[in-house]
C-alpha cells in the first residue's frame, strides 16, 4: 500500500511540473507575439521610439550589426539613434565599420553619441560619426592613433636550444615575427600600415568634428583626456549623459522626450524568443525544481 501511495505522489508531481512547463512555453509564446505586435503597431499609431546602440568593450567588425544599423534607415517608427559608448577601443576595422555605418544612418535620422565611462580610440571614432557628442566630466577618451605590438622571443629560443625557420615568398611575408627581430625593411613597411590608417584616423575626427588638421594631429598624439579636457580641446559637445541627449533632440530635432527608448538588438525574432525560452526553462529548472525538491532533485531518500 505504501509503495502504490508513493508513486501516486510521484505522478502528481510529474503532472505539476509537465503542467508549468507547457504553462511557461505558451506565455512566453505570447510574449513574443505581443512584443512582435507592438513594434508593428508604433508607426501607424505615430508613436514612434528612439532607439539606443550599445557599444561596449571590444569594438570588432560584425556584419550583423551593420545590417542592424541600416535597417532603421528604413524603420519610420525609429526617430533617431543615441549611440551610448564604453569602450577602450578595437580593430580598425571594427571601428571603420561602425563609423561608416552611423555616418549613412545620419543621412535619413539623427544619431548622437554619449560617452559613458570610456570612449577611446576605436570607441572615439564612433563617437565622431555622430552629430553631436556627449562626454561625463571623467570620461577617459581621445587616444587618437594606431597601435601595432609585437614580440621577438628569438633570443629566449635560442637559450632554450631551439631554432625556428620559415619558408616564405618574400622578405616581408614574415614580418613582424615572433620568432626573429624586426628588420629595417619589416619596420619600414608596417610604419607605412599604420601611417595609412592614422591619417584616415584623422580624416574621421577632422570630418566629424569639423576642427582644423593642424589642431587634430596636434592631438592624435596617442594621448587620452578626460571629458572636461575633450570639452576644452572641441573633442567633444558638452557634458552630459542620455538625459541631455533626449533634451537636445527636442529641441532641436522635434523628437519628443517622452518617446519610448528600445535598444537596438542584432538577433532575428526566432533568436530572440529562442533565447527568452531557454532562458525561462532555466528559470523553472532553478527555482521550481532546486527550489522545491532541493536536494531531493539529486537523492530521493528511501521511505
């Protein structure tokens, strides 16, 4: 009789848990639909949003956020763009890209740029494409330049008893290299890489924040500033955060500041609600099974 009570319980307790599991796939289900359906109703409506880019940490080139920020070219209800930025910087590349995709979104909305904690480097190159930028007084930014590192370690090889080769197509195919120093030729070649890719560097900040050429290489020393620095220099606008940026675009460019702001995200609605499922199964997983049955999940202990 005790056996046959005990998987009467068992069964009621599978049954719950089948019950929320369905219970939470239908939700979130709707959840999607709804969030998909009130995106689609904002522009007949005439509500519109402002959209917000996060740009943070390490800046690289991705195709699909390019395709992000032109996508709202085409998007009536998405009235302008606040690129929010905390970055040290990145790729070339990577900041070319995200420039180069701000500067064609500015041609249809308006795109302004915060700088939060740090905006340096590839972070300062986006902010340049922006039409106006805001700076935190702390904010470390500038560092207007290319950087290429590297290492020869030949010497400790050669004390640890090995030797290494390479057969190359030409003098410069291995260069820089690891495993030997440097030559004259090597440098001389990739001081011109990086020369090339400082003066487009410079183009960007004398374009973006129409300042003399003399002024930005005076500056594009490689040196960083703070944001009151970058004030003074005409590095960047004013100061302020996402509050004055709202404000400036109200006044100036007739987005009201009570406008919903939704960031602007790279996945698809399948990923998305791929991932809000996942996200919610581990939710129940965590707190309807660790929270109810606790150990018990792991060791169910005789009767």
């Amino acid at each position: 009789m005790a056996l046959e009570t005990d998987l009467l319980i068992d069964r009621r307790r599978l049954k719950r848990r089948l019950a929320l599991w369905r219970g939470a796939a239908v939700l979130l289900l709707l959840a999607g639909v709804l969030a998909v359906g009130l995106q689609r109703l904002d522009a007949p409506f005439g509500r519109g949003h402002v959209m917000r880019l996060e740009v943070d940490g390490f800046i690289s080139d991705d195709r699909k956020l390019a395709e992000a920020i032109g996508h709202l070219a085409k998007d009536d209800s998405a009235k302008a763009l606040i690129v929010s930025i905390d970055s040290p910087g990145g790729s070339v590349g990577g900041g070319e890209m995200l420039h180069a995709a701000l500067l064609r979104l500015r041609e249809t909305k308006p795109v302004v740029a915060v700088m939060r904690g740090t905006a340096a480097s590839a972070g300062y190159m986006t902010a340049v494409a922006a039409e106006r930028i805001w700076a935190r007084d702390s904010t470390v930014t500038g560092s207007i330049g290319v950087l290429l590192q590297t290492f020869d370690g030949s010497e400790l090889l050669g004390r640890l008893g090995l030797r290494t080769d390479a057969i190359v197509s030409g003098p410069l195919k291995a260069q820089p290299s690891p495993f030997q120093p440097l030559s004259s030729e090597g440098r001389a070649a990739l001081q011109g890489v990086i020369g090339d890719m400082y003066d487009q560097f410079v183009g960007m900040v004398v374009a973006g924040r129409r300042l003399p050429e003399a002024k930005v290489r005076a500056l594009a020393d490689g040196r960083v500033f703070t944001g009151r620095q970058a004030l003074a220099e005409g590095l960047v606008d004013a100061i302020g955060g996402e509050h004055e940026a709202r404000a400036w675009l109200a006044a100036e460019k007739q987005v009201p500041e009570n406008l919903p702001v939704r960031d602007l995200e790279t996945r698809g609605t399948a990923e998305k609600l791929l991932g809000a499922t996942w996200n919610g199964a581990m939710k129940i997983l965590v707190s309807e099974w660790l929270g109810v049955d606790g150990i018990r999940l792991l060791w169910q202990p005789s009767r």
